[in-house]
C-alpha cells in the first residue's frame, strides 16, 4: 500500500506543480517505480527549470553554466550562449504544451528575449557564441572568435522559426511576437558568411581579425542545420552548390564504414577516417528539423541518427576499456565535462564519462535502451547525478566523480528531444514552416513533410 500511494502522489505532483518553477527532489530509492510516461515528464520538467527558474535574468536568456558546486571558469556565472540559448527557447515551447508555465508566462519571457536579441551585438545579423548576459556585448569565445558565429546562430534561428510557427496563429499580441522573430531570422546574412562567394560557409567572422579563424563548415558533425537555414533564407539565401560543394565535399561526405554491424553512412569529423563523433551531432541538427523519413543523395538522416548512437550503445556494452558501471543500462558519449576538464566524448575518445543527455537526447532513435538509462541514473544513481534542473552534466563510476554541473548545450537536447518522441511538437513547427520546405526541396532533400 505505501508503494502504491507513493507513486499516486509522485504522480500528482508532476501534473500538478503549477508554473511556480519549483523542481521536484530526486531519489536515491525504489521506494515508487514511477511509469515511463510519468517519469518523462518528470525529467522534462526538471530540466526545463535549468531555463525557466536558472535563466540569466537581464537577458532572460540561458547562462552558459550553472555550477551548483562551486566556481566559475573564466568568470562567466553571467555570460549566455546564443546555441544553448536556442535550445531554451524550444524547451519552454515545450513547457507552455505540458502546462510547466502558463502561455501568458512563456509569452512574457519570450518578448524579454525578443527584445534582447533586437539589441544584442550581431554581425552581419549573426550572434556571437557568448554574449555578455547584463549588457548584449559579445564576450570572445576565442582569440578570433570574437564576432559573429554562424552555427551558433543557426541553433538560435532554428528556435525562432518554431517560436513564429508557434505564435503567428494567436491572438494580436502573440502574432507581433511571431513577427519579430520571423524578422530576426530573415535579417542573418547567410550569403555574407561564403567569404567572397565561394561554395562554403565559413563558421566566424571577426570585426578585428575578419576571416581570420577561417573554418569552414564542412561535413560531417552537428552542423547540417546551417545549410538548411542558408539555402531557405528568402533574404540571404544560397544556391545548392555551396552545401553539395561545401558541406558534402562534392560526395567525399559518403562512407562505407560501419561498427558493430552499423553503417556509418556518414563520415564523421573525427581523426580517424573510419570513426565515430560524439553524439550530439545526431541531436542538434535535429531538434527542429526531422530525420523521419529525410533523405538526400548522401544519406537516409533517420537511419544515420540511429545508427550513431546504436554504436554508442554497443561500445558500451562492450565496454573494452573495463570502466565501472559502463552496459546497456549506461551508455552514450557526448561533448560535457569530464574528469579532467571538458572533452568530446565518444567511442574513440571514452575517458570513463557517461553524460546522460547522450542518452535521452537519442530518446527518438532508441526509446527502449535511452528509458534504460534513464531509469538507472534516477532510480540507482539519484541524488549523486539528479538535481535542481536535472541530471547533472556528466560523472564516472570509475572516478567516483559526480560534479554539480550544467551546460545549456547539453541540458536543452534532453527536454526537446524527449517532446519530439512523445509528440513531434517540435519537428512539426519547424517542418511547417514554408521557407524550411523550400530550402529542402532546393537541395534536394526528400521528407513526407515537404
């Protein structure tokens, strides 16, 4: 009987928290098995506060980092990041749709964001990758990285395009709101970020070092949503050939590699000609833009998404590196913390870190093996990974190494790829939108959504 009763009221409690932002405690027990459904939204409501209640409070815009534990690197408790900033902006879609907030909530802080971003430093309408969050200055990522960030950028119009999808039906106020973020998007110059026209987007520019980074974005990583926005932009579009040329490498993208028995399809930017990236590139792309059913000439994305972290998944099992707690109930390798300062995790590059937004990120790939984990982390793990906005960045058994931390970029993913597999909220606002299914259509991309 107190089984039962304990799960009723944990059940209760996450439909009816109310929009007071109040996360919910983890558990260290067994104490109620919650049923996946219930132990979903729980997740997603506990890692949405990480941008509702933990948003940097000018800007209303997602911090960089939240440390629970303690210090900051390099003095940036303020600084806000453009991309994971992007992924917030769809996490609270995603929270006014499970009734986290009240519509009226999530509209007033979407106007606080709108009208930061209107004032924010942009260059050649590209956001730079941090901003400084109480003034909209540009905070230097790096040495030349000091102006505008195209991929980072794409993260963030990825996010106002569902933003317009989602408003522009709604009353006059919701409808200007739907207005100004359809312009923010229309106003980044795609075109400018070719350096001279050539058939490639370069992924910074400078306005003291100009080209100077000179990184062109080329596949194959987390960046295919670049390409998509550039060549739908009705205002700074480009021509197919920049993204077949640029991004596909004229065909060299293709591979006949494969692990575990999955084709790579894709070769990845990665050292070794024939190895496996961190999973966030099956996520970030996609959070908006719909792998199901997508193809071009170079890929089925649907089964490239869940090829990538089934490899994942059986290198864990593997596990030939011995690492505790590493099997089917712990596995996923992505770009986080790590024991030693932060590293790109992935099968060829494993310190012994399991970051769990590897995982549930891939919930729309692999359902069964992503609830196992996350019933692991929170009914075997608990307190030692869960906390006030969610599982926290990364850990390792091996270790015995359980930090206080978060980063936007990683928390983001979860909530919004958790809705897509529930629901396809998302990838239905950002397939719905014209511009995407014409810029599509352009390069040459096949979806039963355009």
């Amino acid at each position: 009987m107190k089984n039962t009763i304990t799960t009723i009221l944990l059940i209760t409690v996450i439909a009816f928290a109310g929009c007071n932002g109040t996360p919910q405690k983890g558990t260290n027990n067994n104490d109620a098995t919650l049923p996946d459904d219930s132990l979903l939204t729980l997740v997603q409501r506990q890692t949405f506060q990480y941008f509702w209640e933990g948003a940097e409070p000018v800007s209303g815009l997602a911090r960089e980092r939240i440390h629970i534990d303690g210090e900051y690197p390099q003095n940036d408790k303020e600084v806000v990041t453009i991309g994971g900033s992007g992924f917030g902006l769809m996490t609270l879609l995603v929270g006014i749709e499970r009734n986290f907030i009240t519509r009226q909530a999530g509209v007033e802080r979407f106007e606080q964001v709108i009208g930061y971003l209107e004032k924010a430093d942009r260059f050649h309408g590209a956001w730079p990758h941090w901003l400084d969050g109480p003034t909209g200055k540009a905070k230097p990522f790096s040495k030349n990285d000091n102006g505008g960030d195209l991929v980072e950028t794409a993260f963030m119009a990825q996010a106002l395009i569902c933003v317009r999808e989602y408003f522009q039906q709604g009353n006059e106020h919701e409808k200007q709101l739907a207005a100004r973020a359809d312009t923010l998007w229309k106003s980044i110059e795609w075109d400018w970020y070719r350096q001279g026209g050539q058939n490639v987007l370069y992924w910074h520019w400078s306005p003291t070092a100009g080209w100077a980074a000179n990184h062109p974005i080329r596949g194959y990583d987390e960046c295919l949503i670049t390409y998509v926005l550039a060549a739908s932009s009705p205002t700074h579009g480009v021509p197919a050939a920049v993204y077949h040329e640029g991004w596909a490498r004229s065909g060299a993208i293709k591979s006949t590699a494969e692990r575990y028995g999955h084709p790579l399809i894709l070769k990845h930017n990665v050292p070794d000609s024939n190895g496996v990236g961190p999973l966030f590139w099956s996520h970030y792309s996609y959070l908006g833009l719909d792998p199901r059913g997508l193809e071009d000439e170079y890929a089925d994305y649907w089964e490239l998404n869940r090829n990538h972290a089934l490899i994942h998944h059986d290198y864990a099992v593997e596990n030939p590196k011995g690492f505790k707690g590493y099997g089917k109930q712990a596995w996923g390798f992505t770009a986080s913390y790590s024991s030693n300062g932060y590293s790109a995790h992935n099968p060829d590059n494993d310190l012994g870190v399991i970051s769990p937004t590897a995982a549930l990120s891939s919930f729309p790939y692999t359902p069964e093996y992503s609830m196992e984990v996350m019933r692991y982390l929170y009914e075997q793990l608990g307190d030692k990974i869960w906390g006030k906005y969610g599982f926290y960045d990364a850990y390792s058994e091996t270790d015995n190494w359980f930090p206080q931390r978060y980063l936007a970029i990683d928390q983001g993913p979860i909530t919004v790829m958790i809705e897509n597999h529930r629901t396809g909220l998302l990838w239905k606002l950002f397939m719905g939108a014209p511009e995407i299914k014409d810029g599509l259509k352009k390069l040459g991309f096949k979806s039963p959504n355009i």
